[in-house]
C-alpha cells in the first residue's frame, strides 16, 4: 500500500558484514505492467530509480525510522539503489557519510 514502510536488501557487495542488510522505504507509487505491480520507492537519501516488485519488499512496518515517516518527497531527488545502500550503511554506524576523493591517510574527513 502506498506509505508502507518496506526494506529492499542491500546487496552483499555494497556493504559489509556488519552493515544493515535492508535499505528502509516507503512506497510512493504503484503501477500495473504486464499484470505486475511495480512500486516506487523513497529512502532517507532520495527517489529510487528502479522500480520493485512486492516480492522483493521486507516488511518494515513496525520498524520503521521516523526520519523517513517525516521526509518531505518533494524535496528528495533521483537515486540508484547502490548510492543509497552506500550512503545507508555508511551513516547507519556513525550517522555521518564521507565522499572523499583524496587519499584517506587518516580514515576520516577533514
């Protein structure tokens, strides 16, 4: 239903062991095609790209973050799945994100 709190798994690749295997979001948007339904999905980080099928969904519905219940979509914008996993398992541990493009001598931004 739209609103519901789901998880999409984060693939093995974009994190570690350690880091949250379900992506938090909330569908937006259901369409039908080819017989299918197909959802749109929001995280704290944007509007993925993809579109889901339920079957992929984990149900999130008493877990989910309020940060995310209270996101304004109007203000998100487009994100692939992988950039989201990335910047949610990086923030999920110390809820901060680095992107730096340098040699990160020290593990840590400037």
């Amino acid at each position: 239903n739209i609103n519901d709190c789901v998880g999409i798994a984060i693939h093995t690749v974009d994190r570690t062991n350690t880091d949250p295997k379900y992506l938090p979001c909330l569908i937006i948007e259901k369409n039908e095609k080819n017989n299918i339904s197909l959802y749109k999905l929001i995280c704290q980080y944007g509007i993925l790209q993809n579109t889901f099928e339920a079957g992929q969904f984990m149900n999130l519905k008493d877990a989910c973050p309020n940060e995310l219940k209270q996101i304004d979509v109007s203000t998100l914008k487009p994100i692939t799945i992988i950039e989201a996993s990335k910047l949610y398992s990086r923030g999920s541990t110390t809820d901060r994100t680095c992107n730096c493009q340098g040699k990160c001598a020290t593990k840590s931004c400037p």
